[in-house]
C-alpha cells in the first residue's frame, strides 16, 4: 500500500473517532455540577485503538468541531463558551489524557494490562484537568471542586478504563489483521523501546 493510501486511510479513520467521541458524548447520566458521559470512553477507544498522534488528533478534531458550533458536546451542547465554560477543563484535559495513553501503549505494548494501566492514568489526567479548571471557573474551593468535578467518577472512571481498554485492544487487534489499521509492527528480537 503506498503512503499516500496510508495517509488517507489514517485521515479517514480519524475522522470516524471524532465522530463516535460526539456520538458517545450524548450518553448522559446527569449529576449536579459535571454529567457522568461517554466521551471518556470514547476518549479512551480513540487512543488505545489509533495510538497517540491519530488518537489525539481525532480528539482536538472533536474538540474544534464542538467548538464551531456543532453540537457533539454533552447533552447535544456546542459552542466554545462550553470549552471555555466550567466544565471545558475536561474537554480540554482530553488531549494530554489521549496522548498519554496512545504514548504509553506505543512504548510498552497493545495488551489489554497496559491498556488498562494507560487508560486509568488517563482518567485521572482528565479529572485533574476538569477538577482545577472547574475550582477556577466556577470560583469553588477546592473540597466542592474534588467532590463535584473528581470524587464521584472514579469509580465509574475505573468501569470505562477497564472497557475501553477491552474494546480497544479487541478492535484494534482485528483492524489491523483486516489491514484497516496502519500499524507499525517491531521486529520481534529489538526490544519495546524502539
């Protein structure tokens, strides 16, 4: 396949990621301060699946999409008063959590262990992002930012790490057997920081 097939292929499918993060987006259990959604674990799919640079990309995709005007926030919201609203520390805490898990699982390896320990750091680098962006925005302090903005998704945070981590590596596996998925295979005899 040449490159620029790839390069399309990659284009398309980061495309799609940031089309199903607004999908998931509209699964909604609301709570007082911050609504318990499906972006994380969409979150999470795009970066297990696609890796750091496609995960992250298909996210600010997402991201600029919802901020134009788009409604593919939560509960079919848009605008970039919501990215920069109380609640936009999480949107934006989306980008370093999806580099980090797409970084981690490059450096070490697609398993479903490093998946799960990548998406639970994640988690918590989105609920740090949210939780000091909340405590600022909404002027809280920081005992009413931790339990509206971080305490009570841990764990359902903990749920969705552990799916996206299944689910991820499961289609990830199965993309890239289909040759669906541009993969970078290292040679079995160097070893996994290459």
């Amino acid at each position: 396949m040449t490159k620029e097939r790839i390069k399309l292929r990659m284009m398309i499918v980061t495309a799609l990621f940031a089309a199903i993060i607004g999908i998931l987006a509209q699964i909604t259990i609301p709570l007082p301060l911050v609504p318990i959604t499906g972006q994380t674990l969409a979150i999470g799919l795009a970066a297990t699946i696609l890796g750091a640079k496609y995960g992250t990309i298909s996210v600010i995709l997402y991201i600029l999409i919802g901020a134009a005007g788009i409604p593919v926030f939560a509960e079919m919201s848009a605008g970039l008063s919501v990215v920069v609203g109380p609640t936009g520390g999480f949107l934006v805490g989306f980008i370093p959590t999806s580099l980090f898990i797409g970084w981690m699982l490059e450096k070490t390896a697609y398993t479903f262990k490093y998946a799960m320990i990548a998406n639970t750091i994640g988690m918590l680098i989105t609920l740090c992002f949210g939780t000091t962006w909340l405590k600022v925005s909404a002027e809280l302090s920081w005992t009413a930012a931790l339990m509206g903005g971080f305490v009570p998704f841990i764990a359902v945070g903990l749920i969705k790490a552990a799916l996206a981590s299944w689910i991820g590596i499961t289609v990830r596996h199965r993309l890239a057997k289909a040759n669906l998925l541009y993969t970078v295979q290292r040679p079995s005899n160097l070893p996994k920081s290459v």
